[in-house]
C-alpha cells in the first residue's frame, strides 16, 4: 500500500454549502491558486451543473491551474457528468467525482428509489463518466450508515465499470473514530477488486470528531485520500479540517508512516484567505491556525519556551506560516519573559535593579490590564527614567 497520503480540498464545493460562505467566481479563483501554492493534490472546484456561476467558477479553475487536480461534483446522471467534463476541459489533470446516496434512509425517503435501482444508476454513471476521463471518483453518499453487504455491490461494480477512488462519506458526522476506521477496513475486505481503488474519507464535524475520524480512516481502515476543507469550514458543523490533519499526519509521522505533499508554510495564508473571504472569523483556540495556536500566556511555559521551545511546543509556529510564536504578556508573565521584551523592544535598562523595580510595576500593571502591550512596556520604563 502506497505511503503517500493524497489531500483532496473541497473547500471551494462542500466548504462553499456552509451557509453564508458563498464566493464569487473571482474569489474562488484566488483561493484555488493560494490552494496549488499549498500543494494540495485535488482541488474540488464546484459543483458544474448545480448554477451557471459554478460552471464557471470550475472553467476559471480549470483553466488556470496546472499542478493540482480540478475536479467537480456530478451527481450519477449523464447530464451533470457531461457538464463536469465540459467545465473541467481545459484542466491540466482532471477528475469527475460522482456520487449517489446508499443508505436505505436516503434511498427511500429522499430518492424514492430501489437498490437495484440506484446500483444501476451507479453503475450507468460511472460507465458514462469513463468515456469522459481516467481519472473517476465514487461517493456512496451517507456510506457509512449504508447496509456494508449493498455498499460492498455498489462499490466492487463501480469499480468494474472504472471508479478509481472511492470515497466513503460520514455524509451527518455520526461516525467515532474506531468504529469507522474499522467500518472502512471491513468494506475493503469485503470488496473482491478493492485494491483496484485508493480509498478515501470525507468526514463531517456534527459531533466535533471529523479529524479523528478520518485519521482512523486513514490508519485503520487504510484510506490514502483524505477529503478536507481549510478552517474546517462546511455543510453544517463543517468538514475535516485540513490544517489539523496535515499536520497530525506531519508531526505524529512516527505513528502514521505517511508522507504528505502539503507545502504546510502556506497554511496560514491559506487560512486567513478563506477567513477573510468568508466572513468567517477563525476561533483564537482553533489549533495551527488559530491567533493563540502557538501563544504562550502563563510564566511557566513562557520560561520554558524561552529556555527550549519544545518544552510546550509540538510544532514550530514558522513552519506553519507564522512569523513567530508569542509570549503574550500579562500577569501570569514571569520575569524572564519580561525581560526578554525589554530586549526586543532594545531597551536597555543598566542594572538588575532597575529591571526589577521596572518588573514589579509591570506586574502592578498587569494585575489591572488583562494584556499587555509593546507600548505599555515602554511607557512604564520611561515612567521610570523621568521619576530617576
Ligand atoms: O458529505 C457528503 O456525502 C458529500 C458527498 C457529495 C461526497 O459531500
Ligand atoms: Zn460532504
């Protein structure tokens, strides 16, 4: 089995079905190209038949990408596959994603429609994408709470008929971890031609565990594409976020054994882009991207970090697009902090005394100022140096 992991980003299709994330085409174009500068290996574009909008969006990708992927959503018709293909034509690798629901709940109170039905449906659509491209991906949408006997038919024919991923959604994030990498596994197993297909995980985040679930996707199940969103943004709760698995799969890669083309100095950017785009504010605490990711606030760890960053820190705060960590300077400050920033900020204070006598009135200050900045750091020394 292969030890690349393939990033699949569909920030720009299912990260767009958040409501009120809609981009217009030229937005989705910035975000695609800051997406090839991130390295990800397929960039889910749209949706091409769903608006004439999102057909052009997916051309303007297309067209103007040329090191990852351009791929669009179909649903298994003939006429949102030849729209996809239509879009994707001038895209230097494309792939047409298909998908049709397999849980008995959707088949029948959704799509009205038999098994035998939607296996051929499946079957047609996936027969109808091949002439179209090589490159074919199947989604059983809400896969995992699909019977696994019907699912393990719909998959092995798909692949038959030339599907080359096959992707199992956790459509309304019900999954746990456990439970769904060994659900991915089983299927694998029981699929006779599964290891003519790279598996892949497309996790929702309805109960908070979208990563975890796709990171057991990947290490019990043996999935080797992972569909992601940047800040986890998405239907609902979101999808999982591509930030927090890249960089799992990056930093615990003694536990994961996986390599991962992502350029993770662009995550930031990448991050900030879709924010800004978005209107959708990053929580400080989110983790890599958030504004306290890689801030220290208590003098414990702010000695610590001073003295070896390691000591409580698992990643570099650089390596993910920051310009540095931070010491976040308040009443938990110790100071070995403190006098850090005085030589930061170059001032130079003669004795021991002086800092200390600067110190404590930081610390009077601190106790009466919930953060403290550059300018009240100078201030208190001048304050100082004019009552010498
Ligand atoms: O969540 C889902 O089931 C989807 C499919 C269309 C892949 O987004
Ligand atoms: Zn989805």
């Amino acid at each position: 089995m292969s030890d690349q992991l393939i990033i699949f980003d569909t920030t720009l299709r299912d990260g767009e079905q958040s409501p009120g994330a809609s981009m217009t085409k030229d937005e989705k174009l910035r975000i695609a190209r800051q997406l090839e500068r991130l390295k990800v290996d397929v960039i889910e574009a749209g949706f091409a038949a769903a608006s004439h909008g999102d057909f052009e969006a997916v051309k303007a990708i297309a067209d103007a990408i040329r090191d990852s992927t351009v791929c669009s959503l179909a649903r298994a018709n003939d006429r949102d596959i030849a729209r996809a293909a239509e879009a994707l034509q001038g895209a230097a690798r494309r792939r047409i994603h298909t998908f049709i629901a397999t849980s008995e709940l959707h088949m029948e109170k959704k799509l009205r429609m038999t098994r035998e039905q939607v296996l051929e449906q499946a079957i047609q659509a996936v027969r109808f994408a091949r002439n179209l491209t090589d490159d074919i991906e199947f989604s059983p949408e809400d896969g995992y709470r699909s019977d696994p006997e019907f699912l393990a038919r719909v998959v092995e024919a798909v692949i038959r008929e030339g599907a080359r991923t096959i992707n199992i959604p956790d459509t309304v994030g019900y999954a746990i971890p456990e439970l769904y990498g060994q659900f991915i596994k089983t299927l694998r197993e029981r699929v006779p031609n599964s290891d003519q297909a790279i598996w892949s995980v497309h996790c929702h985040n309805d109960l908070g565990m979208a990563v975890a679930n796709s990171l057991a996707g990947v290490k019990i199940g043996g999935a080797r594409q992972v569909e992601c969103t940047i800040n986890g943004l998405g239907e609902r709760a979101g999808n999982c976020s591509l930030e927090e698995v890249v960089m799992a799969v990056k930093t615990r890669r003694d536990y994961f054994g996986l390599e991962v083309r992502v350029d993770p100095s662009q995550i930031v950017p990448a991050s900030k882009m879709v924010s800004q785009t978005t209107g959708f504010v990053i929580q400080p605490n989110k983790a890599v991207v958030g504004a306290n990711a890689f801030a220290h606030a208590s003098g414990i760890h702010q000695d610590g970090v001073l003295k070896a960053r390691d000591t409580y820190e698992i990643m570099r705060a650089e390596d993910v697009g920051w310009s540095a960590n931070k010491i976040v300077l308040g009443k938990l400050s110790g100071r070995n902090a403190f006098k850090q920033r005085l030589q930061e900020l170059g001032v130079v204070l003669e004795s021991e005394a002086e800092i200390n006598a600067a110190f404590v009135r930081f610390k009077d200050l601190a106790d009466r100022k919930a953060e403290i900045f550059d300018e009240d750091i100078i201030a208190l020394v001048m304050d100082e140096s004019v009552t010498q």
